[in-house]
C-alpha cells in the first residue's frame, strides 16, 4: 500500500503489527484471538446487535467493544475483504442515525429502557472520547482506498466535521468552564473538546477545522492542566472514567503528531505532562496488576497497551514495566480474568513499539497527596506487601468515600467499594466508619503523617465524615511480622451514637473466635487474620456482598463490628496480619490508661509495642513510655531492647531511659541488630538517640558525621531529607 495515515496509525505501525502477528508470537496471538472473536460474534448478529439507542454509545455489542475500531485492526494486519465490508456498513449506520443538530448534547435523558441515551455518537463520560476516535479511525483506514469513491469521502467528511461542531456546543451546554468533576457536566466538556480536536487535526487542510481548532485548544489545555487535580485522579476520573480520558488524550496526542500538529507529549500543562498521567498508573499498580486503588475498582477497562505506547513516545522503560505488569493482571486481577471484558486493542496496537527492556520503578512506599494515596508496599512482586490507604477529597457520583484501604500481603486480601450504593443507604462497603447508618455527608481528607523506615510505616489522614463525626484513620505498618494495626478515632458530640465497622475480603472464613477472625484464599498458602480490639463491649457478624454486575466482589465476605457509645472519644483498634497457613498469628493486646494506648503484639520470644497518645493529643505518658508524637514503638526479646521508632514526633522513652529527642519533628526507626538508623525529617534537626554500644563512626550515604557520645546517648546534626546512618 501507499505511505499512509490512519488517524492514529500509518503504515510503519500497519507492518510492525503485521510482522508480530507473521512470528507466532505466543503472547501477541492470545491476545488477538482474544479481540478477533469478539468482532466475529459481533459480525455474526450484525446489523441486528447494533443499537442506536444503546446506552453510552451505538457502536459496540457488549460492554467496551469498540468494535469498528477492532475491525478496523484486523483488516489492516490481514487485508480480509469481509472487514473491510462491514466497516462500511457499520459507518452508514452509525451515519444514519446520529443526530445532525443540538441533540447530540442530550445524551442523559431516559431511553425508555432506564438507560443513558448516547444521542448518536457522542461520548458517555465513562468512555471519554474514544467512541468518536474508534469510529473516525475506522473511517481513516478506508477513506482514501478504492472501496469508497470521492461523492462518499465528500459525504463521511462532513458528517464528522459537522460532529466536531456539535460537539464543541455539547462541551459549552455542559459548562466548559466549571470543575471537571462537577455533577452538572459529568466531564462531558473534555471528552466532547478531546472528540472534537481529534476530528479537526484529521482535517488539518480545511479551513473550518482550523478555526474550530484554534478556539477548541486554549479551553483544553485549561482542563488537561485541571481535570487531573481537580478531582485528584479519583472518583469518575480515576475509575474507567479517568482510564478512558487518559486513552482519548493519547490518541488525540498520536493524530496530531501524525498530522502535523503540535507534540502534546511534549507540552507541560501547568507542570503536568502526559507522562506524568500514564505514571499515575504505574504508582498504583498492584503487584498482580489490578487496580485496587481505583474506588470503583473497574480494573477490566484498563488496556495495559496504552502504556507501551506512552512510554515510547516519553522514552520511560517503567511504563513498559507497567504494560507488563497490567497485562498479566488482566488474566488474576481479583481471580478474575478481566481480559473477557474490553478487547486488547492497545496491546496489539503498540506491542514491540521501542521493543525496550522493562525498567522496575525504584521506589516502594509513595505519597501521592494531590491524588489521595498513600501507599506503603516492600516491592513489586506478587506476594509484596501492599497497603493502600485512600484519603481523597473528590466527589464519587452521588455520594462520598474516605477512608477506604486496601490490602496485599501475599496476595490481594481487603476489598473496599462504595459505589452503585443508593443515597439514602450508609456507605458501609468502605472497610471504614458508618455511624447510625447514615450517609457519609464530606471527605475533605487532611494527612497527618505518612513515612516507609526500615521495618515501619506509618499512614494517618483525618476527615470529617458526618457533620458531628470526625474521623482520623492510621495504619502503622510492622514489614517483618506482615502486620497492620489500624487505629481508627472517632470524635463525635455529646449524644449517644453506635460506629459500625466493616472489613471485606476476597477469601473464605476458616475461623471464628469472638473478636478473631481468619480467612484463607483458594489455592493459597497464607491467611489473613483480623483481631479487633474496640475497648468497648463490641457485637461482631459475618457479612458478605453481592450487589450489580460487579462480579469481582460476589464472593466478598467479612465481618462487621458494632459498638455503641455515648458522646465522647472513641478508639477501635484493628491488627491485619498475614501468616502462612497453620501458623500462629500474633498475639494481641491493649492497654488503655488516661495518658494513652499500648498495643502489644508478640511473636514467640519477641513483643512489638506501639504507644499512641490519646485521641487528639500530641503526646502522652503511659507507665512505661514518654512520647511526644502520632506514634512510637519498640521491639524486645525478653527483657533485651532491639530497637524503637518514632512516627512524627520529638520525643519517645522507655522506663528510665531516653530513646530518641529531636528539636524538629522527625521519622526514626533503630535496628540494633544492622546497626543502621533510618531517619526522614523535613527540616534540619539536631538529634539525640540511645545507642546500646560505644559508637566510634557514624556514615550517611558514606559520608562520615560529626558526633558526640554520652552515657549512651549520641548526637548529631541531620539536613532534611532521608536518611540510613551506619554506626559503628
């Protein structure tokens, strides 16, 4: 064939593609088996599987097939006529039945089946814009072949230029200008602006589609730069909502570079990259590749192909390692093999493309504030302890979520999803705080602390969840045991009030023991037990969830607690820990005093403590330990000291004995055993710790410190930053 552009694809892509699917690459040909016989069961009901009235566009049979998209994959690699043939029949339907005036803007109004009406092709805000670009792509491929003549081109190019301007007054009826996560436009001006662009820089000799550029751009680069912080790459926009417009921002990103526009990849919008939205991605990744940070957790939208492409074009090796990372997650994610439910378009689009080496990210734990995460994780394989806990502040459709962790140690455990939940009815699918089983009424997360050490971790946010409920959450993360302590605090007024808490997981309950509970996963060799400690009379039941079409959760199942108390400070305590099958959890106790809490769990010979002050307070003095902080703890063998921590802090001790002092608030975590002392501070600070040995040389990155010593007390003078002292 002629040098050639199809939208987003020439011909160097056309023979790309065409030399992986000649090789019998194993991997490439399950995937297009995979999207083939999606196409061939469309075709074999077609015309009658196309509906023009279907819900979030008329394109598809089943739920994200873009199928003229597909076909139009498959008649590139295989030149099979019969592709060709009902691309064409496709398009005059699609043709025929789209509306031609200010229609198209009414896509939300009721079918008569209690479905969204699509109002021709226009974009449903789940799918972004990628409907349009489907079926322009496919019109692309065949426009300038001898299979259309030069009355039909004249014909389809005007259809889609007339769509482009209906489009840009969707995007103005919608409020072009308000936040993009507002109910009122439901992020409609984005997907019809990103529509609209892609069609105008398909045409880029005609003069209207040049205006009409010229009028769209400045209003998009405005929301690129904002519709990511807006709604803080959660609720609609992080579901398969913010997966979509990510897809359709790349997309409309390889039209313009194929047409002689400007490189979108390499613009900044207000000092966000394209780059840095595919990296998003990457940072919530799991181990097995599913998206649990997704608070809808629609990981079977997510075409792990995109991601090869865009780190292509940004020349990023880790956005290969995503690829491969969701790819194999699409066949396990939640035992679910998601692949069945959107076609790999974009795996087979851009496999090979740069063809470089996957790069594993360097970091673990990572706080993404602007986007609501805080994640506490040792690595990236599949039995990496993963912890993610959700503190975002956005709207999720028509009710609110805080709070919501997720867990995986040795495999995916905890669950949490409040969506598809009616108004009136509690958010209680969060593993989180109900109260009264009222709705939760603001999130407005704020952080507290968050920190990864050596064997530690800390992740604390507070919000107010119910006009007289606040909530703080921490989790303090003990890496060697596989264990989570989770504090949840609750600061209500002066009337009585009943908390319910529920934890959900993918598993099947082996035992129940009052306020023990243990879980167990087919085929797996580890358990997750769940001990809670509320310090108040508790009423605990077995839960389970089936609700929607959300397959993935029907075999969620968990616990709930219930404590009623009157109007004063109340703190519940939760341990999660992850154990081979047959062994022993972690035994464990509280202590509560008026200065306090003392959280013991002990292991064989060794008891981990963790020390919280009371609810509000910045610190405390239990029996035993001085702390001045969010958290501190210490580790011990019998009555022998292996180390201690402190969380945010500026003071911990023990007995008589002082641990560690700080004239700035710091992170500190000690391992006598190693001999390091991991510290993250954010200021300067001088620092005084105990030491168990004469100490003659402290390192920092091999850089030797300055120090005093006395009585077994040292100091020293750290920058801020983060920090592994070796002392010797």
């Amino acid at each position: 064939m002629p040098e050639r552009v199809y939208l987003f694809m020439d011909c160097d892509d056309t023979r790309r593609i065409r030399d992986i699917y000649q090789s019998g690459d194993w991997a490439f040909l399950t995937d297009w088996e995979i999207l083939q016989t999606s196409v061939n069961e469309y075709r074999a009901q077609f015309p009658t599987s196309y509906d023009p009235d279907a819900s979030w566009g008329v394109l598809w049979w089943g739920s994200g097939n873009f199928v003229a998209r597909d076909m139009a994959l498959l008649y590139l690699v295989t030149g099979d006529q019969a592709y060709a043939e009902d691309i064409l029949r496709l398009l005059e339907l699609v043709r025929a039945h789209t509306p031609q005036a200010i229609f198209l803007t009414n896509f939300d109004a009721p079918n008569g089946r209690g479905e969204e009406v699509s109002g021709g092709i226009i974009s449903h805000p789940q799918y972004g814009a990628v409907v349009i670009q489907s079926a322009l792509f496919a019109y692309f491929e065949l426009r300038d072949t001898n299979l259309m003549d030069d009355s039909q081109r004249n014909v389809y190019d005007k259809f889609f230029q007339h769509q482009a301007e209906l489009l840009e007054q969707a995007a103005i009826s919608r409020g072009n200008d308000t936040p993009l996560d507002g109910i009122r436009n439901r992020n409609v001006p984005f997907a019809a602006n990103v529509a609209a662009l892609t069609i105008a820089r398909a045409f880029p000799d005609d003069s209207a589609m040049q205006d009409l550029d010229a009028r769209l751009w400045p209003r998009l680069e405005w929301q690129i730069a904002n519709w990511w912080e807006a709604d803080g790459g959660w609720g609609e926009n992080t579901q398969n909502y913010g997966f979509s417009m990510l897809e359709s921002l790349l997309l409309l990103a390889e039209t313009s570079l194929r047409n002689a526009g400007p490189d979108l990849y390499a613009q900044t919008f207000e000092g966000r990259t394209i780059q840095s939205m595919c990296r998003f991605y990457l940072e919530i990744a799991t181990p097995e590749g599913g998206t649990p940070a997704l608070n809808d957790t629609s990981h079977y939208v997510v075409d792990p192909g995109l991601f090869q492409l865009c780190g292509f074009r940004t020349n990023d090796p880790q956005l290969y390692f995503a690829e491969k990372l969701y790819n194999a997650g699409r066949h396990e994610s939640y035992g679910v093999d998601a692949s069945a439910f959107t076609t790999p378009f974009h795996i087979l689009a851009w496999a090979d493309l740069g063809n470089q080496l996957p790069e594993t990210p360097d970091f673990t734990s990572v706080l993404l504030p602007t986007t609501g995460a805080a994640i506490l994780r040792d690595g990236w394989e599949r039995d990496s302890q993963y912890m993610l806990l959700q503190f975002t502040g956005s709207r999720v459709h028509e009710e609110y979520s805080y709070g919501t962790l997720y867990l995986y140690a040795y495999g995916p455990w905890l669950v949490g999803n409040g969506y598809n939940i009616p108004a009136g009815r509690p958010t209680n699918q969060h593993s989180t705080l109900a109260m009264d089983n009222s709705n939760q009424t603001n999130t407005g997360g704020e952080l507290i602390a968050f920190a990864d050490l050596g064997s530690t971790g800390i992740a604390a946010v507070t919000s107010r969840s119910y006009a007289n409920l606040q909530h703080t959450r921490l989790v303090l993360w003990n890496e060697p045991w596989a264990q989570w302590i989770v504090i949840d605090d609750a600061v209500s007024d002066m009337y009585q009030h009943t908390l319910q808490q529920y934890w959900y997981v993918r598993g099947q309950n082996l035992l129940t023991n009052e306020n023990i509970w243990t879980f167990g996963q087919d085929g797996e060799r580890y358990s997750l037990t769940i001990e809670m400690e509320p310090g108040i009379p508790a009423i605990y039941s077995s839960i389970s969830r089936e609700y929607d079409w959300e397959t993935w959760v029907s075999n969620a199942i968990g616990v709930r607690m219930d404590v009623t108390y009157p109007g004063r400070p109340v703190r519940l305590v939760t341990s999660l820990s992850v154990t081979p099958q047959g062994d022993t959890s972690p035994t464990i106790t509280r202590t509560d005093s008026l200065e306090g809490t003392q959280i013991d769990s002990q292991a064989e010979e060794t008891t981990w403590t963790w020390i919280l002050p009371p609810i509000g307070s910045p610190g405390g003095t239990t029996a035993n330990y001085v702390l001045s902080g969010t958290a501190g703890c210490t580790a011990h063998q019998g009555e022998i000291l292996l180390g201690y921590c402190l969380m945010n802090g500026t003071n911990l001790g023990y007995l008589d004995q002082v641990l560690v002092v700080s004239s700035e608030s710091i992170y500190v975590e000690t391992d006598f055993a190693s001999g390091n002392l991991f510290l993250s501070a954010q200021e300067e600070t001088i620092i005084t710790f105990y030491w168990p040995r004469s100490v003659t040389n402290i390192s920092d990155s091999g850089s030797a410190l300055d120090f005093s010593s006395d009585n077994g007390l040292v100091t020293t003078r750290i920058a801020a930053g983060q920090h592994i002292l070796e002392i010797r």
